[in-house]
C-alpha cells in the first residue's frame, strides 16, 4: 500500500522529486511511496493508476521547485490555472479525500494565498517544509521523521547503509587497493571497480 504520494510537474524539479523517492524509499521502503515514473506497472492505465495512489496515500508532497507556480503551456498560459492539469488534480484530489498535503519547498520561498489559483489557495495554508541544496539530506531525514510522526501506518525505518565506515571489496596489498569493487564513505559511493585506488586519507 502507498503511504505518500510524490506530487511534483516534470517541467519544475524532476530531480528533486526523484532525491525526494530514494531517500524516502531507502528509509520507508520503496512501496510506501508512490512515484509515477517508478510505481506504474507498464502497459497500466496510468491516470487511473495515480489517482487510485492518491485514494491509498495518506499524505501527498507537493513538489515545488522554482517554475513550480509559474509554468506554462505551449500557448503561454499558467498551467496551475487549467481546470485538467495533473499537477492540480492531484492535490484537490488530496484535499477532496482530506489527505495530508504538504508542500516541499526546493529552495524556494512560501506561496501565498494571492500568487495561487483560488481552488488552490488553501495550499497556503497547509504547513510546509524546505529541502535546502547545501543541507539536502538532513532535510530529507527530518521530513521523514516528521511523517513518521503523524503516519503511523509507514512502515518501520529500513536499515541504512548512510554513514557506514569505510569498507572496501577488493584484492591488494598494503596501503593500495588494486581492485576495489565498491568504497563506501559517508553519503559517498564509488563502483563497481576501481584500480590502484588509495585507502582512506
């Protein structure tokens, strides 16, 4: 079953959407979160699909990157303000069901009740939460938390690999690594081989 839905439009922060589905998936399991590229079966009927997810969430992000508000279509009209735009089908869909609707501001400042279509104004009002790009993963972890906290049906902590020590497969002697499969270091990851590599420093 999906826990949270990752709302988010391909033209704003794809790539914020797709941190925000490792990071959650690695702590809650990849099944607990629902990301359209990721969790539609192939050959789905795929409208259906995401709004089923939305029925089975219980919380749905809102991913706002920079061009978030302010997106357009091929005839240069916002695309929040058309009635049939996914992006806000999805998060009235939310509201309809009275689901947890969280913005996840990506370096970007609040809306407020005035820069938003008036079906999407009480958005504004939802409490929101920052994902900074220089403090990305502590930010991550703190919203994880945060719906911990008020989900109580998202699935218990996986183990993590974060923060492992260093730890190298390989064959080698002394202080060099001549065949080291994969290092581990921290957030840091290098693979799947790496010839004449040094220890850590």
């Amino acid at each position: 079953m999906t826990n949270v839905f990752l709302n988010y439009r391909v033209a704003d922060e794809p790539y914020g959407a797709a941190l925000l589905d490792r990071s959650l998936s690695e702590r809650f399991g990849s099944e607990a979160v629902f990301l359209a590229s990721k969790s539609i079966r192939l050959g789905a009927d795929w409208e259906k699909s995401m709004f089923d997810a939305i029925r089975q969430s219980a919380a749905l992000l809102v991913v706002m990157g920079k061009k978030w508000l302010d997106a357009v279509d091929d005839h240069g009209r916002r695309r929040l303000d058309d009635p049939d735009d996914f992006v806000r089908r999805e998060i009235l869909t939310a509201f309809e069901l009275g689901k947890v609707v969280v913005p996840v501001r990506l370096n970007t400042p609040r809306l407020s009740r005035d820069e938003l279509p008036p079906a999407l104004a009480q958005l504004a009002a939802c409490q929101d939460i920052e994902v900074r790009f220089r403090s990305a993963q502590p930010d991550i972890d703190n919203l994880a938390n945060r719906l911990s906290a008020i989900i109580p049906e998202l699935p218990a902590p996986l183990a993590s690999t974060r923060g492992s020590v260093f730890t190298v497969n390989g064959t080698g002697t002394g202080s060099n690594v001549w065949q080291a499969e994969r290092f581990d270091v921290g957030h840091f990851h290098a693979g799947p081989s790496y010839n004449g590599a040094r220890g850590a420093s």
